[in-house]
C-alpha cells in the first residue's frame, strides 16, 4: 500500500525514492544518524536525485517533508508517480493520461457495459477494473457472471484478483470508490498504471512463449525423426528376419531345373529385392547422424533407439543376412553338382542294369535243364565246354554287377530322390546274380559226373568260344563307353577325354585283327565240317556268341566313333566359349576392382585435403558423388557377364582373384562411404550454422588436424597382420571415418571454448559450465 506523510520523513523517503524511482541504480549513500540534520540531508540527496532525473521541485524543500507536512509530501508523491509510473506510457504518439486512457479504451471495447471516458466515474461500478484484467488473462476471471449493479463485488473481486496473480498492491477500497460521488482520479490513474505495467510484459512473455513453440517445434521434429528411425528400422530388421530363414532353408529339389530356378529366385533377390534396402540401410545411419547432431547443438541427451534397433544391431543384422546369403548361393551351387552327378549316375546306373538284365535274360531257364541226361557223350561235351564258356562269360559280367552296385551305393550316399527304386532294382540284380552263380556251380559239378562217360570235344568251337566271349564283352564295353555321357568343367578335362579316345581309336586295327581271327575260327571250323562230311547243327555248343553278332556290334562300334568324336569337338567348342566368358569377365572385374580401390584411397584423401567454404566443400563432393553413380553401368555390365557365367554353369576363374560378391559389396561401401562423408559435411555446415564458428577458424581446425594425420599417418594405419587388410574398401573407410570423428571432436572443443571467450567478454550474459 501507499505510505503515509508521517512514514516518508526521515530516511524512509530515501528508501521510497530508490525503490520508486532508481529502478537499481546507485543513488548517495544516506546518513545513519537519527538527528534532525541528518534526516533533512537524506531527504536532499533524494530531492537532488529525483531533480536529475528531469522532475521540477516548486515551492518544497527538505524541511517541509520531514516535518511531515501532508499537502506538500503527497504532492511530491503524485509528482513522482506521474514522471516515472504515467509519463512514460505512449499509445499512438499520445502519453501520459492521454495514452493511458486510450489504451484503457482499446482493451475494454469489446466489453459490455464498459465505456472508459475518464479515470473516476468510469470506474466506479468495477466492470471496468474487471474487463481489463480478463482481456489479458481470462482464466483468471468469469467476466459474464459479473452484475453492474453490484460495483462492490466487482471492485473487490478485480483487487484481490490483481493482487493475488499479477503481484499489483492493493491501493484503493471499493467502498471508498462506490460511497464517493467522483472517485479521485490521480489515485486510479496510479492504480491504472499499475495494470500497464503488468500487462506490458505480455509481449515479452508472448517472445518468451514463442521460443518456447520454437524449442517445442525442434523437439517434434526431433520427435518425429525418431519415430521414423524407429518405424524404418523396425521394418529393415523385420525384412532381414523374414529374409534369412528363406536363405536358410535347404530344401533339396529332385532336378537340376527346379534348383536353376532357386538359382532364378535368388539372382532376383540380389538385383530386385536387395538394392533397396541397401539404400534404406544408408539412409537409415545418415538420418541417425543427422539426428544426433541436431540434438548435441540443442543441448539435448543423445537419442538411444529401443532396444534391438540400434545402429550396431542393424549391421550385425545385416552382418547375419549378408553371410546367409553366401551361405545360401554357395548350397545352391553345390546342389547344381551334385544334382547333375545324381541325374548323369542314374542314367548310367539304368543304362548298365538294362544290359546286365538283357545278358541274365534266360540264363536260369538255360542252367536249370537236364539236357545232359538224354545227350550223346560228343554232346555232353559239347555241354561241358559250353558250360565252361558260360563261366567265362559269367566272370566277365563280374565287373558289371560290381559297377551297378557302386554306382547304387553312391546314389544313396548322394542322397538320390528315387533311391528306393534303385536300391530295388539292384538288389534284384544281385539276388539274380548269386542263384546265376550257384546254378553255374550245381551244373558244373553235373557235366563233370558225366565227364568221364562223354570224351567228344571240338576244339575250334571252344576256341572260338573261348576268344569271342571277351571279344564280345570289349565290343560291348566299347559300345557303353562310346554312349557314356560326360560331364565336365574345362579345356583340360576335355582335353583328357579326347586323348582316351584317340588312344581308343588307335586300338581299332589289333581289334579288327581279333575279330578277323574269330571269324577265320568259324569258317575254319565249316572247312573241316565240308571236307570230312561232318553234318553240322548250324549252333556252336560252347556259347551263343555268332558271328553275324560279333559282325553286327562291329558295324555298330564303327559309327559311334566318329559320333564321339563330334559330342567331344562340341564340348571342346563349349569350354572354349567357357574361357573366352571367363577371361571377359575377369577383364571387366579386374577394372571395376582397380577403380573401386582407387576411388576408396581418393575419398580418403579427399576428406583430408579439402579446400575452400563446407558449401564448395559440399558441391564438391556431390559433383564427385555423381562421378562415382555415373560408373553404374560398368557395373550392371560385369553383373550382366557374371549371369551369363552363372548360366554357363561356371564355377571357377582362373584369371581374376575378384568374384562378384567381392565387387558388390566393394561397390556398396564406396556409395556407402561418399554418402556419409557429405553428411559429415552437411552435419558441420549445421554444426558451424548454430555456433557461430566462423570460416577462419574451421579452415584453422582443419589445417592443425591435417597436419596432425599426417604425423601419426604411417602408425594408424592397417598392418600386414591387421585382419581387414583382405578387404581394401573397408580399410579406407575406416581411416575416413576416424579422421572426421577426430574433426568433430576437434571441432566442437574449439566451439566451447568460443563461447566461454564470449562469455568472459559480456557478450553472452549466462553461465559457462566447461564440458
């Protein structure tokens, strides 16, 4: 409240002048002596300050307040309250009362029942008092639940209002207002002004307010970054988990077709499926830099992703997909193999139980009859020596039944998908071949009982018999040789299987002179018949085996042979083609390698040498960003030779050490390593931006820090035993990324110390708490 006259005549004016008027500046220290000289020596250095201030002091001095005279100490109140609480409030170039009631009319206008005219009648019903402070804080009072015919509620509810939430003193009763016909004007201008005053300060809150929106506003941004690194992030690792088990699965096909197309799917995977989220992967670790440096330059706590989803875990993840899918085409390479040796060894296994099942066809019925016992001893002979030629034979099907076996063994071992069948079919092969051999055994020791009755033998049918029986077993051999397939991977295998086959062909004349002897046997044997009248069966007794068969498989071994000989120039032509796809290939990888290397080593440099302004710095490394994309297409053309060698199922290349996903994943961390060195340059652009950290002084940072590589250089970098020095890319990209780390550690000491420098000056008037 206001002070009385009595109160205000010693040094207490002093104190009511520097509390009023100084608004903290320094003013006379006053006198602590009691004594009426001292009292009137204060009250003066209070009238000369006031005097300074530009305030006219007519007709009262120090005497006249200390002796607490009422009329002039009030006088020289008003006086001051005018000059330094009313004077200076201007409204439209008007001040003083003027503005002051101007701007009263302008906040209560749209009030009903409030017309501001003056600064007593006006305000006597309250609404007026009321309407003001609800214009500026309407939470604070029920305007429309106010009556103008009850100005003593009004009056009171607006001063216990004012002085409770805007801290403006109590200075008038509402019973002295209502009761009093003209309420006196200059204490409700006082009372008035002091609404001002208060409500002035809206817009400094208003500014206040609004960095407050702007701080929230970089907060929902920040926000919302982190709900997209959080929803990308999520969706990247549920696409890496829904990936691997489809890389994992190992479901084996029953054909070679049906895993060329796995093969299909999985070549689509990497060129359709994969790229994309390569690039979600890229854009995923630049927006979690870009969002960690926009909370460092807002003084906020780093953002620390939920649990699973950090950066960390998305490249182990990736790390699991990556070696799942070499994982995965290596399986599907090796499937292709061993579904090729299945299909060729089934073939071959068919192809030899058809002949054995052909050549066993009859011989149980042939073992099991007793023809013997009606049979002449000439014919029991004959039996005889037919039944040895028949074990000959026997023998000689050994290696066949032998070889179906194994090749049945190496089916299982394989794991064959009609495996059954095979081993059925075998088995019966096998079951056949030992009653063969006992039946042979129980005849032998039959014909032998008989031996000594029957003493006729022919020698030139057994022979004949004796040397067409393997005759005929090596042309039948031959002719499986000549149609077996082959299977093979280069110019020497090739070239192996033709020389075979020349050294077979080379044995075709000793051949021909065996079957020309054979033959000369039989015509030897229809010589002696015609000279000694000898009435022949028209069948040798010793074996099946004629002539006109041995002559027929002749004709037949004759134009396999150049048959062979065209299948084997053909497969030589295809692995001819083969090389020539190779060496194309490693041509190209071999390139693409040595540009992937020198690009690597350039960024390298390039983050160290940079000259000129972040923005030119910024162009600069776009420009030679787009340099880099431009070289795509050399890309998509080795990816194009690397199909076609897929397709020509090859599986080795003997002139290049680079393989396809050697170059990819070379490929993708030089994208991967352009890329974040322009967010790095971006993030200082931003850092520079917000800290006021001028050019001078970066190029400064960035001269010390060079040098500062350049003397560690020859330690830090990667040794012979380092373990990443198998993959170039990745060494380089480590030595960019440690020295933009060291730059930005670098960069944002120097800022701190900036702005302490600033502080220590009065430039920034906050406190510096050094990191």
């Amino acid at each position: 409240g206001l002070l009385s006259p009595q109160e205000l005549t010693h040094s207490l004016f002093f104190c009511f002048v520097c509390v009023f008027v100084s608004a903290g500046e320094r003013l006379p220290k006053p006198e602590r002596g009691k004594m009426r000289v001292h009292k009137i020596n204060n009250v003066n250095k209070a009238l000369d300050f006031i005097a300074s201030k530009g305030v006219k002091l007519v007709s009262i001095g120090a005497e006249e307040i200390v002796d607490g005279n009422a009329k002039m100490t009030l006088g020289m109140i008003w006086t001051i309250i005018l000059r330094f609480a009313i004077q200076d409030i201007s409204v439209e170039e008007t001040s003083a009362k003027e503005g002051l009631l101007l701007w009263c009319q302008r906040k209560t206008a749209p009030y009903k029942n409030v017309n501001v005219q003056n600064f007593h009648i006006s305000w006597k019903d309250g609404l007026a008092f009321n309407a003001l402070i609800h214009r500026h804080r309407p939470d604070l009072i029920d305007y429309d639940s106010l009556r103008k015919d009850d100005p003593v509620t009004n009056l009171n509810n607006a001063f216990e209002v004012a002085e409770k939430h805007l801290d403006i003193p109590k200075m008038l009763d509402a019973e002295d207002i209502v009761n009093t016909a003209r309420p006196d004007e200059k204490a409700i201008m006082t009372y008035v002004s002091s609404f001002y005053h208060a409500f002035s300060g809206a817009q400094k809150a208003e500014t206040a307010a609004n960095r407050i929106c702007k701080v929230l506003a970089v907060n929902q941004e920040n926000e919302q970054m982190m709900e997209d690194y959080e929803k990308l992030a999520s969706d990247l690792l549920e696409w890496i988990r829904r990936t691997i088990p489809w890389l994992e699965n190992r479901t084996q096909e029953k054909t070679v077709n049906d895993m060329q197309a796995k093969q299909e799917d999985f070549r689509d995977y990497r060129c359709v499926h994969k790229p994309p989220k390569v690039q979600e992967k890229c854009q995923l670790e630049i927006s979690f830099n870009t969002l960690q440096t926009k909370l460092r330059l807002s003084s906020r706590p780093a953002f620390m992703p939920s649990e699973g989803r950090m950066v960390s875990d998305i490249n182990g993840a990736w790390h699991t997909l990556e070696g799942a899918e070499k994982g995965y085409e290596e399986w599907i390479l090796s499937e292709i193999r061993r579904l090729e040796r299945l299909e060729h060894l089934a073939e071959k296994f068919h192809q030899k139980a058809a002949i054995h099942e052909s050549w066993t066809d009859g011989k149980e019925a042939m073992l099991t009859q007793k023809d013997y016992e009606t049979s002449t001893l000439s014919e029991v002979k004959a039996l005889l020596k037919k039944h040895e030629a028949f074990e000959s034979d026997l023998a000689a099907h050994q290696d066949r039944v032998e070889q179906i076996a194994a090749i049945a063994q190496e089916l299982n071992e394989l794991d064959y998908y009609d495996s059954a069948s095979v081993n059925t079919r075998c088995q019966k092969i096998c079951d056949q071949w030992d009653v063969l051999g006992a039946l042979t055994q129980s005849r032998k020791e039959s014909l032998e009982r008989t031996e000594k009755q029957l003493e006729s033998i022919d020698e030139l049918y057994l022979e004949y018999a004796k040397r067409a029986a393997p005759f005929n077993n090596w042309m039948e051999g031959a002719m499986e040789d000549l149609q077996d397939m082959f299977i093979v991977h280069n110019i020497e295998e090739i070239q192996g299987l033709i020389t075979a086959h020349e050294q077979f062909k080379s044995t075709l004349p000793e051949a021909n002179k065996e079957r020309e002897a054979i033959q000369a046997i039989q015509a030897e044997v229809q010589k002696i018949a015609q000279s000694n009248g000898i009435k022949l069966s028209g069948a040798n007794p010793y074996t099946t085996i004629t002539p006109e068969s041995i002559d027929n498989k002749w004709e037949k071994v004759g134009p396999m042979v150049p048959q062979r000989d065209s299948a084997l120039q053909e497969e030589l032509n295809k692995q001819n083609s083969n090389d020539t796809l190779r060496a194309k290939f490693a041509t190209q990888a071999n390139a693409v390698g040595a540009y992937i290397q020198a690009k690597m080593e350039e960024i390298g440099r390039i983050s160290i040498e940079m000259n000129g302004t972040l923005e030119d710095q910024l162009t600069n490394l776009k420009d030679y960003q787009d340099t880099i994309i431009s070289y795509q297409p050399e890309i998509n053309t080795l990816e194009g030779d690397h199909q076609l060698i897929q397709e020509a199922l090859i599986f080795d290349n003997q002139y290049t050490s680079y393989t396809m996903e050697h170059l990819r994943v070379g490929w993708e961390q030089l994208l991967t390593t352009i890329a974040r060195t322009i967010n790095e340059v971006e993030n200082q652009i931003l850092t520079r931006d917000a800290k006021g950290i001028s050019q001078e002084q970066l190029f400064e940072y960035r001269a010390s820090f060079n040098h500062f590589d350049k003397v560690r250089a020859p330690s830090s970098g990667l040794t012979a035993a380092s373990p990443h020095r198998c993959c170039p890319f990745y060494a380089d990209e480590v030595s960019v990324l440690g020295l933009r780390a060291k730059q930005n550690i670098i960069i944002y000491n120097r800022m701190c110390k900036n702005i302490k420098q600033m502080v220590l000056k009065g430039i920034f008037r906050c406190k510096f708490n050094p990191l």
